[in-house]
C-alpha cells in the first residue's frame, strides 16, 4: 500500500461519472442518495464542482422553493415534450436517451412538471414509453423537436400501437438551448412552475448544464411542453408544423 493509504484502502473509480464506491454506491440505491444534491455530487461522485454549475438557468434552491408533493392536480391542458438524441461528440459513452417529460397547466394558471419518462432503448421502446405517458394521462399533445431527428419521432410514435390516434406537433429550434429556456426560468422564478415530488435525473440535468457537453435532452423535452403549455412557440422560433393522426 501506498504511503500517502495509511487509514484507508485506494479505490479506483471505474470510469469518470461512475460510481466511486458501487458495493455501497450503485443504480440500485441511486434515487435515495441523489436526494441530498450537495452530498450527492460532493461525497458519492467527488465532484463538487457539479453541485452549482456557473452559468446555469436553474439552481437547486429554485426548485425546491416551489415543489409540491400529494397535491391534487386539476389540469386544464397536458403536453409530453419529447427531444431526440443529439451529441456534441464528446464523451460519448453509448446511445443518449431520448427526453420524455411530461407537464400540464393547472385550472389555477401554474405550471406542473408530472413526470419525466426519459427512455435510452429502441426507437419502439421509446415511442411506446411516450404513447403510454400520453394515454396515462389523458394528454392533449405531443410536442417533439426535429431538428435532430427530422421526421423520425413523427414516424416513430406514429409506427407504434395507439400512435395514429395521438395529437403531434414537430417544432424546430431556431435558437440556442439556454435562450430558448430563459423565458421558462422565468416562470420558475415567478413561482409558476411546480415539480411534482422529486425528479431527480431531471433535476440533475437543469442544475449542472450551461452550454456545454452533451445536449440536454431531459432539459429541452421540459422546455418544448412548458413552452407549449404557456404560450407556444415565440416569435423567433420557426413556425411548427402539426399533424393529426
């Protein structure tokens, strides 16, 4: 053992984001240790650095400041945002998942994030995942981003089962991801916008992306039904085109 090991045993982390100790650490426990962000990333992942991100939209305390837990929900409109993979090729450790979050505006004028359904298997899988939120929920639309897939969600959710009765709009995005959020932000901060219990992955990726690495893809399906949801898209977004099946 090394001298600078005299009251420890060296651990070597398998890969960078792994987990640094997966017998105690692990997928399985994953939920409950992301709870607390700050250990989370600080203790579990030794990166404290990722626990506040400079120049990141949403901060922890934001969140958390309007997050409602066993409330009942009477919502006037439901959109699932869905956001295809897209890689800045960096780090590129396998397939991305594909964005599947799902939100409804309540008869009280806030905002309410329900659930995120984020799905990384095969195109049938995926699409399945979003026709299933669709129908749990009794959802009005479907909201899917085709600058990386192009006609592909389209194609995808209409192949699947259920897939040719569900309302779908392709939107196309004209500018950046953090521009394209800031509108949303606004609503966080105006205490319109409430995460319903915790979200964790979801929250992860709000918190710890500024621009840079890989496409947010839980980020943007958050931001194309909010958006839907409060307004549709703005004027310096293309005009979507809307399909009926």
């Amino acid at each position: 053992m090394s001298e600078d090991y005299t009251h420890c045993i060296e651990i070597k982390r398998p890969k960078k984001y792994g987990w640094l100790w997966s017998f105690k650490h692990n997928d399985d426990n994953k939920i409950e240790l992301m709870s607390h962000k700050r250990a989370y990333w600080s203790q579990y992942m030794q990166q404290p650095e990722k626990y506040k991100v400079e120049g990141a939209l949403w901060t922890d305390e934001l969140l958390n400041q309007h997050r409602v837990i066993g409330v009942k929900i009477e919502a006037e409109r439901v959109a699932i945002g869905v956001d295809p993979s897209g890689d800045d090729g960096e780090e590129n450790n396998g397939a991305d998942p594909i964005g599947i979050v799902s939100a409804c505006k309540g008869l009280d004028g806030h905002y309410y994030v329900l659930a995120d359904k984020t799905d990384n298997g095969s195109p049938v899988q995926w699409a399945t995942a979003t026709i299933k939120e669709y129908n749990r929920l009794d959802a009005d639309i479907i909201v899917g981003e085709k600058n990386y897939g192009g006609a592909m969600v389209k194609h995808t959710i209409r192949s699947v089962p259920g897939g040719k009765s569900v309302r779908y709009k392709d939107v196309t995005a004209s500018r950046g991801k953090l521009l394209r959020a800031e509108p949303i932000v606004a609503l966080y901060e105006q205490g319109l916008v409430h995460h319903v219990g915790n979200l964790y992955e979801l929250e992860e990726e709000l918190c710890s992306y500024n621009g840079k690495g890989k496409s947010p893809n839980r980020l943007d399906a958050l931001v194309w039904a909010l958006t839907e949801l409060s307004k549709g898209l703005n004027s310096e977004q293309t005009a979507p085109s809307i399909s009926l099946f």
